[in-house]
C-alpha cells in the first residue's frame, strides 16, 4: 500500500510540474507581443536614463541603458512586452528604492520623451504615461512629478544609442527607426562599455578587403533591376542581364551572410564579457538597495502621519510642472 500511495504521489506531482509548464506556455503565447516592429520610442529620465523601444501597441521590445546608472538598475529586469506606461512607473519605483530618486525630495522632475513619427498622434500614451508615474509619487508621498513630451522624429533617439548623425543623412523616417530597432538589437545583452568596441569592429568589417564591396555590389543590382524594367529591351540583353543580377544577387547573400556570422560571434564574444560587469552592476545596486531602505522606510512614516499636508505639496510642485 505504501509503494502504491508514494506512486499516485508521484504522479500527482509529475502532473502539476506539466500544467504550470504548460500555463508558462500558454502565458508566453498571450501576454509577449506579436508585433516586434518598432513604431516608437520612449525615454525615461532621472539619471538613470533609459530608452524603451515600442510596438504598434505600445508594448516594450527593446530596452536600451543611456547611462552606467541606467544599465545598473535595470540590467536584471525584463521589461519585454510590458506596456510603456507599466515600465514607466516600474523606473520610478525601481529607481526610487535604489535611492536614485530621494524620497524626502522638495521637488523631483521625471523626464520623458515619447519620439513617433511625424504624422502619429500619441497624446493618449502620453497622458497614460504621466498619469502611471504620478500615480506611483502619489501612492509613496513622494514631491515629484513627470514631464512627458512628444517629439516627431527619431533622429535624436538614435544618436543617443552610438549611431552617428553622418549615418542618418539620406535616411527616411522609417529606415531611421528600423536602424534603431537594428542597432538595439545588436547591443542587447551588452555592457555599455563595450558598446563602441561593437561599433568599431562593424566599422572595421564593412571597410574590410572581405567585404568592401558590398555597397557596388547592391548598386549593380539597383542598376540592372531597373534595366529589366525597360520593356523595349531585346530578349537577348534581357536573358544576359538576368544571368548577371543573379550573379551578383547570389555574390550579395554569400557575403551577407558571411558578415552576419563573424558579427554574431564578436557580439557573443562581448556578451560573455559583459556577464561580469553585469553581476558586478547587480552587486552595487543590492548595495544601493540597502542604503536606501532605512531612509525609505523614515518616509514611510512621516507620510502616514503627515498626509494632507504631503498631498498638498506634491499638488504644488506639480502645479509648478503644469505650467513649464
């Protein structure tokens, strides 16, 4: 009997261990975002700053540190498929109880910046927004206040991540922002400070002997695409000009993809090495974490007691905001 009971009991814990794998699952499936192209971009400000990269539905897909404050506090979070109003108020607490943010401040300015496109409106997003990291001051009885603000274009969003303004010169909107979703993708998972070590080895391979031709050889093909588009042309030229954009097309993807694998590596490369400046960044801030709770917790009190008048003052102060 008490072989059979320790069996049922075993298959009662093997059958629970399979429906919370699969709740993971089916989790995954619903709440991450579908939509992983980039349509906005959000910037968060406190020092710590940080740049929230947006879907069409306003659902985190890239998460991209400003500062080494920035990469300290949030280098353990997932903020992905968050909602940009959620990680928002999630920056300000979380920058709150790492002491980033003081709590018996007279006044504290959050700074955001919501970058779209020129003909988007993101009124809506931004009121949610201001309204999130408020609600997080007013819950807290902190003197603080957020300042949202809209900007057409994502030139500036761009150059703060190391893509240089040089890059953007004959760039519409749309290849300015796919580059940002690009160039956030490539640095995802990678310290800050290795970041222009990156950046130099991209420079480094495309002025490479391997693969210094890329760009005559996406212009040959530009060149004889439109050729074919000549419906004067004779059968014969056509047959040849065919032949030869095939050539290059196939020469195209050869080198494509062999700048894409020795890229892959040295991104793996400085993604190992920046697993110790990570752990060494989760140290501090447990350390930072430490410091402020005693002076948190001080806070704490003096709110509960002293309510009406704290509400009052953080009315005042962000009056004050109103009227920037």
């Amino acid at each position: 009997m008490a072989v059979s009971a320790k069996k049922g009991h075993g298959k009662l814990i093997a059958l629970i261990v399979l429906l919370v794998i699969i709740a993971s699952i089916v989790a995954l499936i619903v709440f991450l975002p579908k939509d992983k192209n980039p349509n906005a971009v959000m910037e968060c400000s406190v020092n710590p700053n940080v740049q929230f990269v947006l879907n069409k539905n306003n659902q985190v897909i890239q998460v991209n540190y400003l500062n080494e404050d920035a990469q300290l506090l949030l280098c353990n979070e997932d903020f992905y498929g968050k909602s940009a109003e959620d990680v928002a108020k999630s920056f300000v607490k979380l920058a709150t109880e790492a002491g980033y943010i003081d709590v018996s401040t007279t006044g504290t300015t959050v700074e955001i910046t919501i970058s779209c496109k020129g003909d988007a409106n993101f009124d809506e997003l931004k009121q949610k927004v201001t309204n999130k990291v408020n609600e997080y001051f007013d819950e807290n009885g902190i003197i603080a206040g957020a300042v949202t603000k809209i900007e057409k274009g994502f030139n500036d969003a761009i150059q703060k991540i190391g893509v240089k303004a040089s890059e953007l010169a004959d760039l519409t909107e749309d290849e300015v922002l796919n580059l940002l979703n690009e160039t956030s993708e490539q640095i995802d998972g990678i310290a800050l400070s290795l970041h222009n070590t990156l950046f130099d080895f991209i420079e480094q391979l495309k002025n490479s002997d391997a693969f210094k031709d890329l760009p005559t050889i996406e212009e040959a093909i530009d060149d004889l695409t439109e050729q074919l588009n000549d419906s004067q042309l004779p059968e014969e030229l056509k047959n040849s000009i065919e032949e030869k954009l095939e050539t290059f097309k196939t020469q195209l993807t050869d080198l494509k993809n062999e700048f894409q694998k020795q890229l892959d590596e040295k991104i793996e490369e400085l993604k190992e090495l920046s697993k110790e400046i990570y752990n060494h960044a989760k140290e501090q801030l447990n350390e930072k974490v430490e410091q402020a709770k005693q002076v948190i917790e001080q806070h704490k009190n003096y709110f509960n007691k002293n309510k009406e008048a704290v509400k009052n003052a953080i009315q005042a102060y962000r009056d004050t905001l109103a009227n920037e």
